[in-house]
C-alpha cells in the first residue's frame, strides 16, 4: 500500500500520544487505511470478511485525518498544551478561518499541497465541569485561547471511549474506535452527503462531488464491519447496549432502515459489485443486528 501521508502523520502521532496516551484516536478514511494496512501483515487474525476476499481492496486515498478527542483531554489544560507543542513542533499550524479555528490544524508541503488534520469530539454531558460545548465545537471551560485546541462537535462520536481498537505499526502504537461508533459516523455521513447531493439547487458539479462522497462512506461503512476482528465482535454488544436510547444512535438506525436496508439508495445498490454476494450479506447481517 502506498501511504504518503505516513511519514508526516507518524512523527506527530507519537508526539500526540507522548502527549495524551490513547486519549486521541484515528478515525475516518485514514484510520480505516491503517487498520486495513496492519490487518494485511496479520493474516493469521481472523476477521468478518478476510481482506483476501474482498473483490476491491484498494484503500480509499485521502490527505486528511480525523482525529477523535477524549473529553478528558479536553479537560486537562497541561495535556491541551502538550497537544499544541506537538502540533508546533510537526509544522501543523492553526487554520486562520473563524469558523475552523483551533480544531483544524495545517501542514504545507511544496507545490501548494496541504495535510488537514480535524479535531472531533463527542457531544459531552451537560453536567461535565471544565467543558463548555456549542453546536460547533467542544472545549476547555475556561477557554485557553491559543494554548489549547478544540473538538468540533461530532454527536456521531457518541461511545468512542468504549472499546477503542489498539494494533502497532512500524513500532507506533495506534488507536480507532470500535466498530458500532465508527459505523454510527459512517452511516450518518453517507445519509448526509447524499441527501446534499439531491439538492436541486446546487450545481451538477456540486451535486456529485456530494454523491461520490456519499458512496465512499457507504463503501467505509461496510470497511469498518469486513475488518472487525473477533474480539472487537464479542465487545460488540456491550457498545450498543451502551449507545441505545441516544440521539445519534437512534439518527444511524433510521440512516439503516431508510437508506440501506429497506429501500436502498443507488450508492448503497452500488456496493453489490464491490463484494462476494455472500461477504455483502454477512456484513449486513451485523449491521442488521445492531440498527435493524
């Protein structure tokens, strides 16, 4: 697999985790790439659908990563700090838009290129002390201006602290979440970019550019439950006892029902080719069993 981003992405991450431990996990695309990267020099680990069988085993190419924050670190001003440095010291500098300020994080590389790293974080309770949290971002209360950084609310993190799944590359210790949050994120962000690229009032370019980022969710989405290994099936339903009752869990298994399930979506009918028929059906299976 070719993996530009690496070299960038491994310096900062031990920083990061010198920084913070595993209060910090990859998740997205990227998250997906290494997860798939590390499971291909473990064959002897069975998995729902081995990576041999897939019919399309090309990770999704991105320059993007998505960081997941745990609230605890948001918490601790000394950690947030540490964060920062760590940032500084890997060429990563704030974003300069107000609306992306201290969670979107910078390195340029030549020839105008740029690597994005996004902080996320999961909507925290209302009775939490030290944070303070809006429809957009998740931070430290009192605010530590540039000394800190700042989750962007992401409802759909909601459990990422149970669980997370833990493997080593190249000597580096990484963390993802668990399967049932990563796939909450993927079904919501699949419903929503495909609704947005049903919106006749945006242009044809637009519209799918939406529909092609549509698809690649739902491709993740089956991605997150190919890869998931025994362990993390047998933790499985404690997660989504956990997750039940709230609101982005609830939000997934309408994006299920609606979208995947009962009346698929052309982006979900598209799927159909990319697996055996039999691995697409057991991968259902789960989804099934958790949002059905």
């Amino acid at each position: 697999m070719d993996d530009r981003l690496w070299p960038h992405f491994q310096p900062l991450w031990r920083d990061l985790v010198a920084a913070a431990s595993t209060k910090i996990l990859v998740a997205g695309g990227y998250g997906l790439f290494l997860k798939q990267r590390w499971l291909s020099s473990s064959t002897s680990l069975p998995t729902v659908v081995p990576i041999q069988s897939w019919l399309d085993a090309t990770p999704r190419v991105t320059k993007d990563v998505d960081l997941v924050l745990g609230l605890d670190l948001i918490k601790d001003a000394g950690q947030q700090k540490s964060v920062i440095s760590a940032l500084t010291r890997n060429d990563f500098k704030a974003s300069d838009r107000a609306h992306e300020q201290r969670w979107k994080f910078l390195k340029r590389l030549p020839g105008d290129q740029l690597i994005v790293v996004e902080m996320h974080a999961q909507r925290p309770g209302p009775d939490l002390d030290g944070i303070t949290a809006t429809n957009k971002r998740v931070k430290h209360k009192p605010s530590l201006g540039e000394q800190g950084v700042h989750g962007r609310t992401n409802p759909e993190a909601v459990g990422s602290e149970l669980h997370p799944f833990e493997f080593s590359l190249d000597d580096v210790k990484l963390a993802v979440p668990n399967p049932v949050t990563w796939s909450v994120m993927k079904l919501t962000a699949a419903r929503d970019r495909w609704v947005s690229s049903q919106d006749l009032a945006r242009d044809e370019e637009s519209r799918e550019s939406r529909r092609v980022q549509a698809a690649k969710h739902a491709q993740d989405l089956y991605r997150v439950i190919a890869m998931m290994t025994l362990e993390e099936r047998d933790r499985s339903s404690e997660v989504v006892e956990s997750l039940i009752g709230t609101d982005a869990f609830e939000i997934a298994t309408q994006c299920w029902r609606n979208d995947f399930a009962n009346n698929p979506i052309s982006v979900v009918r598209e799927l159909g080719a990319k697996w055996e028929p039999g691995d697409a059906a057991t991968i259902r299976g789960v989804l099934s069993g958790w949002f059905g």
